[in-house]
C-alpha cells in the first residue's frame, strides 16, 4: 500500500487497472484487508473509497482466475517481455505504450485484422530516397508480430521516445488544443494522406485522435495505430472501427469501397475533436479559431489528397500569416507520468 | 428553439384561424421571402435545436419542401393535413424522442428570387405558423433541376442540433420534390443566397457528405409531379445514383408524414416490412412502395465487418 496512500490515490487507479494495487495475486488478500480496516466506513473511512476497493478486489480476483494479471509495467506474453508506461484498451484488444514501442494485444476474434495490418505496414515503401527520408520517420515499422494467448495476435512497433497519443494529450489539456497546434498535425497528416492514399494506393480508414501519436518538440505526426482496417484504394470494405462508420462519407457508405474522401473526412474530424467542437458548429463562432481555418474544418471533403495539400497553405497562410514555429510546451512525462521518456 | 410541445388543442385553434374553408392563395400569403425565414438572416447564420425541459432529448428533423409551381399542393397538404400527421405518429410511435421540426422552402437557384427558405427547428404549433408563411414562389426553370442541394449545404454548415452534439445521434433531413439533383452548387451561388461565399464551388456529393455527418439524409421523390411524369427514368436514376435506397418514391403525396415517420422508424431499428404492414389501407401500399428497399442505419458496434470486403 505504500504507493497509494491517499483516497485520490486510490480512486485514481482504473478498475481495469486493478494490478497496480496489489502487485501480484497473492497481495490480493493482505492488502485489501490492510486497506480495508483503514477505509471501511465502520473504521472512520469513507464509503466511495472502500465501495472502489472491493471492485478493485474483485477485478483482481477475476484476473488471477483467468491467468490474465499483468504486472505493472510489464506485459509477459507470448514467451517475451514489454515493458510498458500506459496501457489503454482500444475496439480490438489492449494496447502498451513503452518509451520505444507501441504494442497492440488483438483478441482472437479480430485476428484477421491483425494479419491485415501486419502486411499494409510491411508493404510501406517508397520511390526514393528522399521520399523515405521525408516518410520512413512518419510511419510505422513492424518490430516484431507474433501468437500470445491462444488466438491472439501481438504487434509490436517502434516507437519514437517522446511522442504523445493525440486523445491522451486532449484529455490532459482539458479536450482542446490551440488552433496553432491543430494546423500542423492538419499539414502531417494531409502530408500522409498524399503518400498513402496517392503513391501507395492504399485508404488507411482508422485514423483518430486515439491512433495519431505527435511529437510536440518537433511537430511530427505518426499515425501509428488504426491500421488493422487499411485496404487499397477502391477495393471493398472489411471492416470499419465504429468512429470510421460513423464519420464514413455517404457516397462511400453506398458504395462500400475505400475512397480518399475516407480519410479526408477523418483528418477534418480530428482537426474538429482537437478543437473540441467534434460538430463543427461552434468553431466560427470562436474567437480563438481562425475563421479560414474554421471554415476548411467545416467544409465538405474533396476526393483527391493531392488537391487538397496544394490548397491548404492557403489556409494557414490565410488563419494565422506567415509560417513560424510555435512549440507545443508539453512533454511525454507531463500527460503520462515520470515513467515516461520525453525523448 | 424547441421548446413545447405540438397538441391538439393548438392544432385546432390554428386550423380554425388560418386554412378551414381558406383556398392555398389565401394560406400562403407571403408575396416575397420573409426575414424570418431569409437563411442569411439567420442570428449567427445558424438555426439551433437545443433540449429543453419539455423535450429533454431533442431529435431534430427537417423537411424541405420544393416549392415550385408543380409542387405547391405539396406545402398545401401540409399544412392542411400533413404536419399533425407527422407529429402524432412520432408521438405515438416513438421512433425518436422529442421530435423538433424545421421547414425550408426549396427553389432553384439559378432562376428563383427565394431559392431557400428556413424555419426554426420548432417543437409546437410554432411551426405550423412558419409554414404557412413559406412565400411559394412558383419559380423553378426548364434545367429539370430544383436546388435541393442548397438544404443540404445549410443543414451541414449552419445547423447547430443537440440530438448530435449532446448524444452523436444524427438528424433527419427530408427534401421533397419531382425534378433531379442539379450535379453542382456554386460559390457564388451559395453567397447569394447566404451572404458569405464560400471559397470554392461543392459538388452534389460533397454536400451530401456534408449533410450526412449530422443528418440521415433521405429525398423524396414525388411521383405524381409533372415533371416526375415528364421523365421518371431519368429523375429516378439521379436520386438513386448518389443516395440510393434513400430516394423514397411517394406515390401518393397525402401520406408524405407516414412515410417520413416510417423511414425514420426503420433507420432507427425497424423492420421494413413491418413498419409497412403498420399502416392500414393504402397507406401500407405507399409506405411499402418508398421504403421497402431501407435499412437500419449501420451500427456494427465497435467494429463493423462487410461482406463484400471479406470475400475480396
């Protein structure tokens, strides 16, 4: 109990999260009881407090049975270690977020979606060198995919040190960001719909704040996350994250096949999310939004990524005057926590 | 806006007012657009459906109305007939909660004075007196389009619905007219009739998209319209081109209401064919015959697989 010593300490940990109480299975019982005789209502505790421990013990009771208890920090599975900062679930599994990897945990049943993945960013090359050199940085490499629990499927990126998942940088800064910050995550990723969507042919349809990881020291933007759904251009749909579905331009809808608008249509919705205005509809109204930039946000997506990166220049030029940089003052270990390198 | 409720009482006193015994021309009296319903007077340039103590979760719904010559009986049946009918069959039926309606008026931009007209989203009798002040221009031109896009491009830029804001559950938007989507909506067209021009033109399926992220949206298409019976083939296939099963072929404009009511139902989870066997008479046959080929929205929960990709 040393580490949670206060009721917002206790309150503060996920039930889904309840390892990081009581450390291995057999603390599950000295420690509840230790915490107990000191939060039971009876004792002079308090009820919240002690109504969140005994779901915290019951989760850990469940885990323990069912050979699921991950070690804080540490995921032991498939025969190998990862050592991990912030974990967090997503529409497939369980995802890890170390200072050098990203590893997604995907439940048997989305396996195909795995392999999927596993062979899109494999297949991510370019025409030269000066295309890697500009791109390599900004995409995602495969460092390792293998079985873990009977049908799952385990990959494991590489991660630059450093960097932030949009949605957990949202959530830190009260679920908004400056219009500024918001204009070159904008660039990057139209920037990586070209590559993607015009040179490789391919529609990744899984992009997100909670998939799109940003460097705030030198505005890099890598989509790391969301590409079990990426299918080549104009093939059929397999599968959509239910953001995807929701977000999913009518005329693709009808059509059912991945088209350029797709992503178009997410990289607008994450401009609107981190200006916390998912509507769209209170951005002219804002005085710290830029109308240029507000009116592209809120405007219909075209079809051609190309088009649209030659045209966006004009936007900023138009939101904020001539480009200068302008750093984004917060770090990997301020959103995450100590454990986290800031690069 | 939205506050209230629609009743029968207030109904009543509205019908005794304005429309027992009282020909269209003496209904619709507005010999030009009205501020109140001029989209670029609009405070803000936007209109709001926000939940209220009487309708704490807010659905909104909007019907434009093409409102061109061949089509005025279509305004005519409802306010007449048509908007108690929409409104107690939602009460009744319960396919969404607390509906707030807005009417436009639509005409054609390349010709009309009032190609677009917009009411507030309203929750009572309010609305009844927005729509009887619709100004039926009677415009329209020989380009066999109406600009039915133009409610699109409002409703995806200038609407502000707490149905999507508050709980991400899309409106309903609802044209209705006899003649095809014009393929083009341009600039300088939007800024006429919205006093701030956009930076480029917009495809009809652009704003179809644009629309689409707030709202289901559906057209109808009114079969017994001159220009419908001029060239079926052609106005169908515009529609079912770019919406598809979402063109609703009416039949019969009087149940115009039970077939929006019924579309709206069986995006909401309802059985086609349920729904269409809901409804006594004839009724079921036009709602049958529109929506027969609809489906539930997709709502694959967290992850939505597709057939098609999966044999691919």
């Amino acid at each position: 109990m040393h580490n949670f010593e206060t009721a917002d300490e206790i309150l503060a940990i996920p039930v889904s999260e309840a390892e990081r109480l009581f450390g291995t299975p057999e603390q599950i019982g000295p420690v509840f009881r230790e915490a107990a005789l000191r939060w039971h209502p009876d004792h002079g505790g308090r009820q919240d407090v002690f109504a969140h421990l005994l779901a915290l013990r019951a989760e850990a009771d469940r885990k323990s049975a069912a050979g699921a208890w991950v070690v804080p920090g540490r995921l032991e599975i498939g025969g190998r270690r990862i050592r991990f900062f912030h974990r967090f679930t997503f529409e497939l599994g369980t995802a890890y977020l170390g200072n050098n990897v990203l590893a997604y945990v995907v439940e048997p049943e989305f396996a195909d979606l795995a392999k999927r993945a596993e062979a899109v960013i494999k297949g991510l090359n370019f025409a030269d060198a000066a295309m890697r050199a500009e791109m390599a940085p900004r995409l995602p490499r495969l460092l390792a995919a293998f079985d873990g629990q009977p049908g799952q499927r385990v990959l494991v990126l590489e991660k630059p040190a450093g960097i932030i998942r949009l949605s957990d940088l949202l959530t830190h800064e009260g679920g908004r960001i400056p219009a500024r910050h918001v204009a070159w995550i904008i660039s990057e990723l139209l920037n990586f719909a070209c590559y993607l969507n015009a040179y490789r042919g391919i529609i990744h349809l899984g992009l997100a704040p909670e998939t799109v990881f940003i460097a705030p020291a030198t505005h890099q933007v890598l989509p790391l996350g969301g590409w079990f759904y990426a299918t080549r251009r104009d093939a059929y749909l397999a599968a959509l994250p239910e953001r995807t579905d929701r977000l999913l331009p009518m005329t693709a809808r009808q059509a059912e096949c991945a088209v350029p608008s797709i992503d178009l249509e997410l990289i607008r919705a994450i401009g609107r999310e981190a200006l916390g205005d998912a509507a769209g509809t209170r951005l002219r109204l804002d005085p710290d939004v830029p109308t240029a930039l507000a009116d592209w946000l809120r405007s219909p997506s075209g079809h051609d990524p190309v088009a649209e990166y030659r045209l966006w220049p004009g936007t900023i030029l138009d939101s904020f005057g001539a480009r200068r940089f302008a750093e984004l003052l917060v770090t990997a270990s301020d959103v995450y926590g100590k454990e986290a390198d800031n690069g | 806006m939205g506050s209230g409720r629609f009743s029968a009482t207030d109904w009543d006193r509205f019908t005794a007012s304005t429309t027992a015994g009282r020909t269209r021309e003496a209904i619709f009296t507005a010999s030009g657009l009205k501020d109140a319903l001029d989209p670029a007077k609009a405070r803000n340039l936007i209109r709001e459906s926000r939940d209220s103590a009487d309708n704490p979760e807010s659905n909104a719904i909007i019907v434009a109305l093409d409102v061109t010559g061949s089509m005025h009986k279509i305004p005519e049946y409802m306010v007449r007939e048509g908007l108690p009918a929409l409104f107690d069959n939602i009460y009744t039926r319960k396919p969404v909660t607390d509906p707030h309606v807005m009417f436009m008026g639509v005409g054609d931009v390349v010709y009309d004075r009032a190609p677009l007209q917009v009411s507030q989203f309203e929750a009572d009798i309010r609305i009844a007196a927005q729509l009887k002040d619709l100004y039926l221009e009677g415009g329209g031109g020989g380009n066999m389009t109406e600009s039915y896009t133009l409610p699109w491009y409002f409703a995806g830029l200038h609407t502000a619905i707490d149905c999507f804001e508050k709980r991400a559950k899309r409106g309903y938007l609802f044209t209705v007219g006899d003649e095809m989507v014009p393929p083009v909506l341009t600039a300088e067209q939007i800024g006429r009739v919205m006093g701030v021009r956009p930076q480029a033109d917009f495809s009809a399926q652009q704003l179809l998209d644009l629309a689409s992220r707030q709202y289901h949206v559906f057209h109808v298409v009114v079969q017994q319209g001159s220009n419908y019976r001029a060239h079926p083939d052609q106005v169908r296939a515009s529609w079912t081109d770019i919406i598809g099963q979402r063109a609703l072929m009416l039949s019969d404009y009087t149940k115009l209401a039970e077939v929006i009511v019924s579309a709206i139902e069986i995006t909401e989870g309802a059985n086609a064919a349920d729904v269409a066997a809901s409804w006594g008479g004839s009724t079921a046959l036009v709602v049958r015959g529109a929506t027969g080929g609809l489906q539930k929205a997709g709502t694959g929960g967290a992850v939505r697989r597709f057939l098609d990709g999966l044999r691919s």
